[in-house]
C-alpha cells in the first residue's frame, strides 16, 4: 500500500480541501518513514513549522476517524479504517482469518459492481495471504508470553527484522503460523514460505515478488542486488508480512554457527538489507542458528530482534504427555519435562518409549539412566537405533520423497520388497513413536526429523561409495527420476550435491573421483544386484559432475531412477539392461499445443516437427506417437469419448488419429493454407477447423456425404470437399471454440474480430469488436454465457455472449497472448503467452492470482485438466510441462529434442558450409574434409537465417577477418569471426523474430527481414540500423540484395513481393500473383530477374523492370520454402515440405529433376560450384571460375528438419556425404533392454540409439 493510495481513501472520508499541500507531503514523506528534521531540511521548511502541520494533520485524522492517530501508528490505524469500510460493503474471504469459517465465499453480482466501483482503490480492501506449505496450529500449544512479545515488536515496534530461534522441534514453525495468524490483519500481504527445501535465492525472490505487487513484477532483473531492490521497493510500498521457516536449512551443518551453505551466501545481503533500508515491512525467520546479519544487527531498542525460544512450561509439556496416554503423578511429569527442556517433538517421541517399553512407568524410564538431553538429535539417535531394519528403510525413503507418499509408492520404492502388511505394521509403529505424520495424502515426517534423516543418509551414501560398499548405494535412491520437478531438484540441492560435494573432498580431485566410480562400475558388473538402484545413482553422480558417460559399460544392469535428459550418452552400452522409473530426453519440437483426455490420465501434445505425442498423467511417460503430419502440427483435440484425436497443421491437413496405437484413421482435405486450430464439437460429430486461408471448416465424422442433405445453405456458407465452410473473417483465423450447449461457434482472427456462428445454419449471429491486435484464442465459458478472448495486444479480454459487451479487460502479460482456457467450474482462467508466462486469473474479478515461470521461451498452449487439479502448458524451449493450479508449482516437465537444419549457406571460396540450427547453434564444416570445424554459440532461440559476407578479402584485410551473419528468433542478428567463433557484434532493434538476413554485395550494410513485419538495413561496422522499411501488412521471412546492390527485395506473409531502393527506402514494385504465403526472394545472377517460392507449392519466375511473372513452375505437393538459382543463371533449384529438391529449367519450365533422399521437409538449398582453390586470393581470380559448366561441376548442399545436410551431385541425383550433428544418444546401445515401452525404445533411435532385437 503506497501514501498516495492512502491519501486517495482520505480524501474520501475528509471534506474536500481540509488537506494543504504541506499536509500532504508530510503525509506522504511520514509514510515512507522521514523524520520531521529530514522533511524539513529535505524541503527547506522549518522544523518547527513541520512539526506544526504534523500535529494538526494527526489531529484532523483522530477526529474524522474517531480513534488517536500519531506519527507512529497513523498506517496501522489508516488500514484498519480502510478494512472496516470495506467490510461493510462486501463480504471478503481470508481463510485463515478468525472471523471466517467458511471454506468459500463467492460474491454475489451486485456486490462485485459495488466492489468494481468504489472510488478507493480495490487493492485495499483486504490483506492478501498466501499461506504456502504452513501447518494447521489449531491443537496450539501456549505461548502465550511469547506471542505477545513478539506482537509488540511488530505492531507497536514496528520492527523490520524478526528472528524465532530455538533447538529442532522446540515450536517455531508453530509459533511462526501462529503469529501471522494473529497479526495478518496489520498488514496489506502476508506471505509464509519454509525453506525445507533449500530454493535458491532467485527462486524465492521469483516467488515472492509477484505476489507482492499484484503479480505485475513478474521477470526479475538479472542481478541478485537488482533483485533484492525489486523485493524492496514492495516492502517500502506496503505493509508485508514475511514469514521465512526453516532457515537453517540453507546454513551449513558442520560449520561455526550460522555459515550459509555455498551458493546461498545471498540471503545473507537479504537479510541484511531488510533490516538496514527503510520501509514499513517485517520479515520474520525461524532457525535453529542465528546468521551472521542477525547477530551484528539485532538489539532491544534496534529494528531487528531475536527471541530464543526455549522449552514449554509444565502445563503445556504435561498436556502433551496426557495426550499420549501417560497420565502419572505431577512430579514425575515434572521431572521429565524438564529432563527434555519442555521440548514438544522429544516429549512426543519420549513418550512412545515410556509406554512401549516402560509400560507407561515414566519413574522407570528415568532410573534406567538416560543421558542428559542436550539436542533433537540425541533423541532421535536413540529412537532410530530402536526401529526395525523395515522401519529404518522406511524412514529413509520418506526423506527421500521429501513429500507426502502413499502406501503404494513406499511399497514401490523398498529394496527388497516388503508386503503390504509388513509395512502397515511399520508405518503404525512410525506414527506411534512420533517420528512420521499421516493424513489423506498419505505418510511423511516433520522438517526437523527429515532433515535428521538426510544428514544420515548423505553420511551413508558417502561411506558406502567410498569403500565400494554396495547394501546402501543399492538399497536407496539420490534422486527419484520421475518425482515432481520442484522435489526432484529438492533431492538433488539436499542429497545428491552434497553426496558429491563430499566425495570430490575426499578424493582431492574430479578425476580422481571419476577413476574411482569407474572402478565401481566395473565392481557393480561383478556382483548380482536385482533390481535396485546402484546404477542409476551412478549415472546421476556422473551427471551431476559433469563427466563423459559416452562408451561406458552398462549392460545387464538394472537402471533405476536414473534422470538422463541432459546425459550425452553416445556409444553408451545398455544392452540386455532393466530400465524402469528413468527419465530420458524425447524426441520433439517446439509444443505448439496440449490438451487433455477427457478422463485426465493422457495429455496429447503437438509439436514444430508435426507429430503427435501422448502422455500418461501424472508420471510423464511416453504412451503412442502419431506421425504423419510433414510440418508444424499446430493444434490438437481429444474427442468427448476420450478414442480420437485430431490435429491441425502447417501443411493444410487435418487428420484424425487412434489414440490406442497412434494410426492416422482418416485425413481431410480442403484447407489451402496452414491449418490453426481444431475442435470437437461437444456431441462428437464434427471437428471444426480454422485456417490462415481465411476459413472455418466443419467436418462431419459420421456420414460426411449426407451433410449438405443436413443443413441449407446461406450465402456465406457452402459445402466444400463434404465439409462445411463459414466465411466471413477477412484474415488468417487463429482459433475456434464451440459452446457448451453447442448451438454457436466462435472464431477469432487477425482481422482483430471476434465472430459466433449458428454453424447449424452458417449464420454469423455477432462480430465483436475492441482487441487492437491479431486475436490469436477463444474459449468459452464452462456455463457458455462467457467469452476470453486473447491477443496480440497483450490483453485478455471477457465478453458477455448474450449481448455481445466486453465486460474486462485483463492487462499483464508482456507480449502476445497465444491461448486462454477456462477453469472447469469457471473460476479461474488460464492464459498463455509470448512473454514465456503462463498467469492464471479470478474470472470474477480480473485480478492476476499467478504468474507461472518455468518456460525459457514463448508459451504456445495451456489447457486444464477435467478436474482443473493440473494445468498443462507447451513452449517453444521443446519442454510440456504440467503444474499444480492450487500452489503454482511444476510438478512435471517433459523435455523434448530436435535439431531441424533451418538454414545453410555457403562461404565465397566454397570450402566451408554453415548451418543454422533449432538448438540456438551455427556450425561451420569444412566441406571436403566434411566434418564440423567450429561451433558458434550465442543465440538463445532457432537460428533462421546465415549469410557470409561476400566479400572477405575488402580493403586489403586478411581473409582471418571474415564474417557471418544470423538471424534468430531471439530477435538479434549476430556478425560472428567464423573462424574463431567470436562474436563481433550483436544487432538489436526487430522486436520479433529474424528470419532472414542478407550482406550488401560491398559487404557494407546488411538486410534483415523480421516477423515484426519490417525490413531493417544495417550499417556493419558500425553494427546500427540505418534505415527501416515498413510495408508489409504481415511478417516478412526473407529478403535479398540485387547484384548491383541498390535494390532489395522482401518477401512475406501477406502474399507479396516488395521492391525497394535502398538509398531512399521507397518501394518501387509489389509483385502480386501468389495467393499463399511467399517465403523466399532471390535475384539473377544478372539482376534482371527475381524467383520466388510459396506456401501456394509454386516457384514464380518475376521480370523486374516490368513486375510481369513470366513463369510458374509447378509440381511440388507441398509448400515451397526455398529457391536459388544456378550459378549460370539457367537452372532454379527449390526444396519445401514434400520432402524434395527439384531441378528446374528456367527457358522450358520443366523440372529437369527430382532429388529424394530427406526424410523432413527442405528448409535450405545452396548451389556450388567446384570450390575455390587454396591458391585464389581475390574476386577477380574466384568470378572466372563461374565459367565452369555446371553439369561438370556443380553440387548442391540442402539442409532439412530431419536433421541432416545432404551434398548432392547433381548430374547423377546421388548423395555423395550426409553431414548430422550426433544426436543425445548416437550409438547407445539399447538391444534386449526391458522396462521400456514400444514408443519409448522408438523415441530413442530417432535420438540415436541401437537396437537390435533380435
């Protein structure tokens, strides 16, 4: 809460004009915390003037609010005013308000217009609570002394920094919960967060800083300071309650109390600045050591206190041993208690002994001579030596979990099996002694008994490794592969590191380290180990030291819980392998988008390379492929009766697949254009589909004959190829939804419309109007009354169906909105977007709950789960990833690998080749040598485009200077040194992508084309843009020089070619005649002439004086993507989606030839010639060689998104090398492995693998 939304409400509640202006400042300058000496010299008022119009300001206050008002207690007194007005008005929900006791209020409409319209700011009316993973403190044990401290440190102190210290299982989580409760409603935002699981600085800044501000602070700055000042400048803005749990889990044990553990010495500056800087907040942490910033700040009248927690008092320790059936004479009560320091957890596990073995004689129990009690541990040392070799195992894998985990799961995890009934009978003992908790979830262990047993198990794994012994490094799990994204990296900061940490320690040196667990490798080949989980924690300590797995020997091995989507692991032998419970990287694109089963146990995904992929939920595993489509596979939809599903692509087909065995049932065929998106009415019958060429389409599954029988026909209706068309939309349609009740359809487009159909009869029954950008989603509703809508114009927008009004708009992303998806009891809403965010709404209200980070590019899909338990999002970094609505937390991330060529070109000399490629990288190969000679890292998306500079040797300098351009998704142009690998420069401007890029034929400026629509010209040595040519009504993907240099031509999205003069920026020609999109322009090597290719499966051949296409050469069946000519200016060579390179002669028209050998669409084609030799210095020397006849010489080099460039002789049509980067798992041998599934094993030969089944 800031002073001038405070001021805002005042000038409510007063009469207008009873503040002065100097009232005000001091108003505003008292909030943020000045004393009246700094106003007065700040301002160059007298102190005594100020200290004047202070008191008649506090004087004004305390009368209109009929309560006293002071400089120290004006804020609290404000708020407090402010929630009681609220309060009167509208019932607000805090579930853990004292003063509300239902689960759920829902307000009602009137309430919600009255609540929209007050002339204070909403943001006011109540205190925000996020309560995290807080424990329920209704059984609260006293405290009762200490709660009031604490209370008056806060409230009446005002105290920036509080500290709750005391031994393991003394109470602090408790009391921390407790005190929030009770003290929430002085504050604007009270957030609880324990720290159990060590998160990284950064991601508990990610986390709270958007909640803090309305989630509108949702990209962080880069540095930690920046950070921290974010975190600040909303602790100064209002009244925020922090409550940080369990700090001593980022100390490090073993250390002089109160040392972070590495890495997370940056809370340190956290804390230290939370209790330096001035602002209106309080943090309060709960630890077993006190920091260092703690010990140097804290004091009784300083801003920053401790309260060292210490034992219960008698009644409170006698209450919990009653409660535990010990019910003896006062004295002994007494006696124990204060054997136990009045500490709750001991006195609970002490009790289980007492009446176990002592048989409730607490006497008896303290005459057999108990050690005095000095720490947590002790206790705990003594009651796990007392547990059953079953109760031990199950111990250790609850702190493994490091959750909630049911009985099927322990079951599941225990090495050897144990029965169900043998692990009932443990896990009761467990709950008995007190050292597990259960509840519906299932069984788990309190924080200071978790962390006990993961310190002994790290001691465990560390001995057993270091004396090649095998029970332990056997029996139990680093890291479960397949647990919950945010716990398995829990496993691996908490076990898995330390294990390592501790080994690299012992052993000196990494390869020392390597020596001696390539040693147990070969000790694990000699011993007959079942099935348990050596193998695996082998391979996730070489992963996480970073070591080569390539050619090492894992046959006949069980692996189990081995996480391996980062491992390389080429020639990798897993032969005759146990696989179960691993995770490996899959085989696919970009997520374009996800969608549910309608049971919920599936997810189908749709990715860049066309296919289709379907998930088991929530384990991740790989079920069926659907492969067929022969590019981007845009949108996919399961039917209502969960058998089918469909998909929508780049190459104009809609097809309906199996979802059991992943056969294309059936293919429709009628779109001209890429295909967006896809729906199944809610009866089943038809898919609707809406394309880039403007149309929707319905498509009947039952009887498609009988359906222009079925329906009449109306003017902007027809029945086309057996499926219905609607037109109306004067532009691509990005999206469809049906109603639930299925009478309408709506549609929205870049025509900036959103349009609902009575498809039964084709009308259009509305066109709603207000988005200023492309509308790229819709979704109904779950009732149907209301409409979302999303955009490129950053904004969510909600519509009433009925009449049509927009009735929000919901402001917060960044960048484009890609998908909107409703809640299935309405109440939230997903969307998606550009700015890598998935935000997640109140449908009622508007309010932003979350933002969702975990994607590392632009989010292309969400979709909910049936019961909304999940949400499903798909990007453009390859990753699905599946997240718990209730907390924001990502439970699951499938990863995904392919490495599509997108571009290649080649050097003036013609000895290298550089590729652009799908994992951000550009290599350059020697061509005859054909291997990579030099990787080029730096983008951060795809690379589209790469072009040399065609004139290396300029100006006298040395060839060593030579330069490449790339353009990128990332939407930078970089000019590398290719032979060094250096980056020279890096172009900023496009603000979307960069797909093509092209040099000045002098070398001196360069041409980019962009998704942004525009053409940018670029001066190279001085790395600036010069000029920016707009005229494109869409994205333009390419653009070229003419020979002269003083023309450029651009090709785009909007089906046209342009062509400008580059000295003045005026376009002088649009070329028109191809009715698709256009995605390549090259010139004639005499300028005299252009060739084009398109989406429409043409190459057109353009006259430039004129403008007239002189010819069109058809014959791909597919959509073309690439043209050049030859170097004698008499042959076209053109690659697309049909998988070919075809030859064409430019005087007859006819394909000369047809090249087969890709097995992914041609992205790029480069004719050479035969290469330069070593001896040629200069242009002069390399254009006479453009003599040579092509047939004698030539080659041509094509690069595919199946991975691959190919060189082809022409003449012949053979492929004379095939070069590929080495996939993740080229070589690994997978012959005779069990454990995996048919689609699995598939996934990883497309990835590399051997298999041999025989």
């Amino acid at each position: 809460m800031t002073a001038d939304e405070e001021l805002e409400f005042l000038e409510q509640v007063l009469a207008p004009g009873q503040l002065n202006k100097v009232q005000k400042l001091v108003f505003q300058q008292a909030w943020e915390g000045y004393s009246y000496k700094e106003i007065a010299d700040n301002f160059g008022y007298t102190l005594g003037y100020i200290k004047d119009t202070g008191s008649e300001m506090w004087q004004l206050l305390s009368e209109t609010l009929e309560e006293k008002v002071t400089r120290r207690n004006f804020q609290t007194v404000l708020k407090r005013a402010i929630r009681q007005k609220s309060q009167s008005s509208t019932t607000l929900w805090n579930p853990r308000h004292p003063r509300f006791e239902d689960k759920k209020a829902h307000l009602t409409d009137p309430e919600f217009e009255q609540l929209s319209t007050n002339s204070y700011p909403s943001a006011l009316l109540l205190t925000h609570c996020d309560w995290g993973e807080a424990i329920d403190v209704s059984a609260f044990y006293n405290r009762v002394a200490e709660l009031v401290t604490l209370e008056q440190w806060i409230q009446q102190d005002h105290c920036r920094l509080v500290s709750i210290l005391g031994m393991g299982g003394i109470g602090k989580t408790a009391l921390s919960v407790k005190l929030a409760e009770q003290v929430q409603d002085e504050f604007d935002y009270v957030i609880w967060r324990s720290l159990r699981h060590a998160p990284s600085l950064h991601d508990l800044l990610a986390d709270l800083t958007p909640f803090l501000s309305n989630q509108q602070e949702v990209k962080l700055p880069e540095s930690v300071d920046s950070q921290i000042s974010c975190l600040m400048k909303y602790l100064r803005q209002h009244r925020c309650l922090l409550v940080l749990d369990n700090l001593e889990s980022i100390l490090q044990s073993g250390k002089r109390t109160g040392q972070y553990r590495q890495g997370y010495e940056v809370y340190g500056q956290l804390i230290a600045r939370v209790s330096d800087e001035r602002h209106q907040s309080c943090l309060v942490l709960t630890s077993r050591e006190k920091p260092a910033e703690v010990s140097i700040r804290e004091g009784d009248t300083l801003p920053a206190r401790s309260l060292h927690l210490t034992g219960l008092q008698s009644s409170a320790g006698q209450r919990i041993l009653n409660e535990k059936g010990l019910i003896e004479s006062d004295a002994d009560c007494y006696q124990l208690i204060e054997h136990y320091n009045g500490n709750p957890l001991a006195l609970k596990v002490a009790a289980t002994t007492i009446r176990s073995l002592f048989n409730g004689d607490i006497g008896a129990f303290l005459n057999q001579g108990t050690v005095v009690f000095g720490d947590i541990s002790e206790i705990l040392d003594q009651q796990f030596s007392r547990l059953s070799e079953l109760e031990q195992q199950v111990m250790y894998w609850l702190a493994i979990s490091r959750e909630w985990v049911t009985l099927e799961e322990l079951q599941e995890d225990i090495v050897p099996k144990a029965s169900q009934r043998e692990l009932l009978e443990s896990l009761a003992s467990l709950q008995a002694r007190s050292l597990i908790e259960t509840n519906a979830a299932g069984f788990s262990q309190q924080p200071v008994v978790m962390e006990y047993m993961t310190e002994q198990m790290v001691k465990r794994f560390y001995d057993g490794i270091s004396a090649h012994e095998l029970t332990f490094f056997n029996h139990y799990a680093l890291i479960k592969a397949q647990a919950k994204d945010y716990i398995r990296e829990a496993q691996i900061r908490l076990i898995l590191q330390p294990v390592k940490e501790k080994l690299l320690a012992a052993f000196a040196n990494q390869h020392n380290l390597e020596n001696h667990l390539s040693r147990f490798l070969v000790f694990l080949h000699d011993k007959s180990l079942g099935s348990g989980y050596a193998a695996g924690n082998l391979l996730n300590l070489f992963w996480q030291l970073h070591s080569d797995v390539c050619d090492r020997d894992f046959s006949n091995l069980s692996i189990r819980q081995a996480y391996l989507p980062k491992v390389t692991l080429h020639q990798a032998n897993f032969a005759h392998c146990k696989i179960e419970q691993s995770v490996f990287v899959e085989t696919f694109g970009g997520v374009t988008s996800v969608a549910f089963s309608p049971d919920g146990k599936r997810l189908a995904s749709s990715d860049t390379s066309g296919e289709i992929q379907i998930w088991e939920i929530p384990s991740g595993k790989q079920l069926v492929i659907c492969k067929g489509h022969k590019h981007w596979a845009w949108s996919t939809a399961f039917s209502p009766d969960g058998h089918y599903l469909a998909s929508a692509s780049d190459d104009y087909l809609v097809k309906l697949w199996d979802v059991h065995t992943g056969d294309c049932l059936k293919t429709f065929v009628g779109h001209t254009y890429s295909v967006n998106a896809i729906a199944f009415s809610p009866n089943g019958q038809y898919i609707a589909t809406s394309s880039q060429d403007a149309t929707i389409r319905l498509w009947n599954l039952q009887s498609p004959a009988d359906l222009s029988q079925a329906i009449a026909f109306k003017s902007r209706f027809g029945v086309v190829n057996d499926c219905i068309q609607l037109l109306g939309h004067q532009g691509r349609v990005w999206s469809i939804a049906f109603s639930p009740d299925d009478t309408t359809l709506a549609s929205c487009s870049e025509d900036q419309t959103i349009k609902l159909w009575n498809w039964s009869t084709g009308q259009c029954l509305k066109t709603l109007n207000g988005h200023q950008g492309w509308v790229k989603s819709v979704a109904f509703s779950p009732k149907g009354k209301q409409l979302a809508s999303g955009s490129f114009d950053h904004t969510v927008r909600l519509w009433d169906v009925e009449t049509g009004n927009c009735l929000r708009t919901l402001s917060s992303h960044t960048s484009t909105i890609t998908t909107i998806a409703f809640s299935r009891d309405g109440d939230v809403l997903a969307s998606s977007s550009y700015d890598e965010t998935v935000k997640l709404w109140n449908a009622t209200t508007g309010q932003c709950i979350k933002t969702l980070h975990g994607h590392s590019n632009r989010i292309w899909s969400v979709a909910f789960s049936p019961t909304s338990q999940w949400l499903a999002s798909g990007g453009d970094d390859h990753a699905a990833k599946l997240w718990n609505v209730e907390t924001g937390q990502c439970i699951k991330t499938i990863k995904g690998h392919t490495n599509s060529v997108m571009a290649v070109a080649l050097s003036p000399e013609g000895h290298h080749l550089a590729s652009g490629y799908e994992d951000q990288t550009i290599r350059i190969w020697d061509v005859s040598a054909e291997t990579c000679v030099q990787i080029l890292y730096g983008h951060t998306n795809r690379v589209w485009s790469v072009a040399f500079d065609s004139q290396p040797i300029r100006n006298g300098n040395s060839a060593e200077g030579i330069t490449l351009a790339s353009g990128s998704a990332d939407r930078t142009i970089k000019l590398w040194n290719w032979k060094t690998g250096r980056c020279l420069k890096t172009l900023q401007g496009h603000d979307s992508w960069v797909w093509s890029v092209a040099f000045h034929p002098q070398g001196q400026h360069l041409a980019s084309a962009s998704y942004d629509r525009t053409i940018k010209l670029w001066d190279v040595d001085a790395g600036k843009c010069i000029q920016t040519l707009e005229g494109h009504t869409a994205p333009v993907v390419s653009v070229a020089f003419s020979p002269n240099g003083e023309w450029i031509a651009s090709s785009s999205f909007d089906t046209t070619i342009k062509l400008w003069n580059i000295q003045t920026g005026h376009c002088l020609k649009t070329l028109l005649g191809h009715s698709n999109s256009v995605w390549q322009v090259n010139f004639s090597p005499d300028g005299q002439y252009l060739v084009s290719c398109s989406f429409d499966q043409t190459v057109k051949l353009w006259d430039i004086s004129t403008g007239e296409c002189l010819k069109t050469f058809e014959g791909h069946s597919g959509a073309v993507v690439t043209v050049v000519y030859s170097l004698d200016g008499q042959h076209l060579i053109s690659g697309g989606f049909d998988q070919t390179v075809r030859c064409w002669e430019i005087v007859t028209g006819k394909c000369s030839q047809v090249i087969k050998g890709h097995t992914g669409l041609v992205s790029s084609v480069v004719y050479q010639s035969a290469p330069l030799p070593a001896h040629v210095t200069n242009q002069s020397d390399a254009t006479s060689l453009k003599a040579i006849p092509p047939q004698t010489t030539a080659t041509l080099f094509s690069g595919s998104f199946d991975e691959t460039i190919k060189r082809w002789n022409l003449e012949s049509r053979s492929c004379l090398t095939t070069l590929r980067v080495p996939r993740p798992y080229e070589g690994m041998n997978i012959s005779h492995t069990t454990g995996l599934n048919e689609a699995q094993r598939t996934t990883l030969r497309l990835l590399g693998a051997v298999d041999d089944k025989s």
